[in-house]
C-alpha cells in the first residue's frame, strides 16, 4: 500500500504501527521533526546521556523515555509507542547489527531506555525554503557521511570521533547554510567545516563511510554537519550486550514542528 508523503504524522505512525509502511520516511509529513533512535539498557543509560550532553552537536537530545521501560513518549505526539511507530530497526548484540526488524516488542525489555536525537531533515527543510538545493535530495539518494578526526569527548564506555554529512554549496550558498542552521541548534546546528575534507582526516570524498556519494560541481566546496550517526559509532565501541536504533533513513516522526525547533 503506497503512502501519501503529505500525511499527518500520526497518520503516518499508525500506518507504520500498522505494518502499511515500512519504508523510509525522507520526505514525508514536511513541517515536522523526524528523529534518529537509540535504546539502551538503564546500566548503559546514563553514560549514554552524558556522552550526548557532552557532544550536543553530533547526539542533540530532543526525546527520552520518563523512566526505564517506559516505552510511551507522549511528549513528542499522540499516542507515540517507540517499540512500533518507526519503519525498520535495527537490533544490536555486542556491538554488532544481528538483524532489522519492523517491530521490537520481542526485543523490549523493563530496564530499557529510549533516546531520540534531532535529524538533519528539519535544517535540510529549512536550506530548501531559502532557495539552497540540496544535492542528495536532488540525486535521490542518501546523504554522504564520513568519519573524522574530530574528538568527541568521552563519556564512561562511549566514546568517538565525530561523524559528519557533507552537503556540496557555493561559496555564497554555504554562508547563508551557516546563518540558517546556527537557528537550529536541536538538529545539529551550524556546519563544523566547509572546504579541504583533509583538514577534518576525510581521505576520499568520493568514497563515504556511510551513505551515498553526490556530485560535486565546479566552483562549489562540500559543507560538513556534525551526522545523528555518531552517537551510532560509539554505541557500537562501548559494547552493549543490546541496542536498537532506527535503520538508516527510517526514523520516528513525532508531532512537533521544525519550527519549534527554531531560535528565532
């Protein structure tokens, strides 16, 4: 069954609930902040939280869970269950991914605790309105990531150098993205680095560590943001015996607006 992308976004959350769509959701309920997951257990709760408070501009926190087990995230829409309301999840032993599934409720457990971190998808939004093309939208396909030698302060058994999306801009275009997105500090704020990828450690630009490679025009520098997959990276080094997050562009779309999330 095909979805209409201009849905409401609990519309949306009771179709993927539903098992009607299991696909990502770029694109989808424009207006409204979508999020990247992570779950963990309460023994591996707190460190987490630290290591997000510490690097805010990689793992901004916009949602968790009241209490261990609690699965219910009210304040982030109606009737939001975070075991069911995103499209595919990826599940974690060790450190390692062990499979994808579309619903986690075997997977729950009552010391569990869920994050939701800001996504790129709200600034992208944003980048658009003012007239600013964004090239992996253009070319349909997910954007470039890559690591870098950017420390990120280390938090108990997290920790990792920072990973970070890659945007290709104009010179003048890229200022305007840095005066546009140091608005949005919940969703990763301003860019860290526009032009030489060597100066941040990025070997090949053409080749990303995560995600799709884009063209890059004559006369245009690639613009880099601090990427929700960092706090992925150190979740993998720290080794929990499990963790869940959201696959790769299918993320929880809550009822808030990308507005709200706006220094005005």
């Amino acid at each position: 069954m095909s979805t209409p992308k201009s849905i409401s976004p609990f519309e949306l959350r009771q179709r993927i609930r539903r098992g009607e769509h299991t696909g990502n959701t770029s694109g989808y309920c424009p207006g409204y902040v979508q999020g990247n997951l992570a779950i963990l257990p309460k023994a591996y709760a707190d460190e987490f939280l630290m290591f997000c408070q510490l690097n805010p501009k990689p793992c901004p926190i916009i949602g968790l869970s009241s209490r261990p087990g609690e699965y219910r995230l009210p304040d982030l829409g109606q009737d939001v269950d975070i075991r069911t309301d995103v499209p595919r999840y990826r599940v974690f032993a060790n450190g390692e991914v062990q499979t994808e599934v579309t619903d986690i409720k075997e997977y729950w457990q009552d010391d569990m605790v869920a994050f939701l971190l800001g996504c790129s998808f709200s600034f992208e939004e944003a980048l658009i309105a003012d007239g600013i093309e964004i090239r992996n939208i253009t070319e349909g396909v997910n954007v470039p990531m890559y690591r870098t030698n950017i420390p990120c302060r280390s938090a108990g058994r997290f920790s990792s150098t920072t990973v970070v999306s890659m945007r290709p801009m104009k010179t003048a275009d890229a200022i305007r993205a840095i005066q546009i997105c140091s608005r949005f500090p919940s969703v990763h704020g301003a860019p860290l680095h526009f032009g030489n990828p060597a100066e941040i450690g990025i070997r090949d630009i053409n080749a990303p560590e995560f995600g799709d490679p884009v063209t890059i025009n004559e006369g245009e520098v690639p613009v880099f943001w601090a990427c929700g997959v960092t706090p992925q990276v150190a979740i993998e080094a720290a080794k929990p015996p499990i963790c869940i997050t959201h696959a790769g562009g299918h993320m929880l779309v809550t009822d808030l607006s990308n507005s709200r999330m706006a220094i005005l």
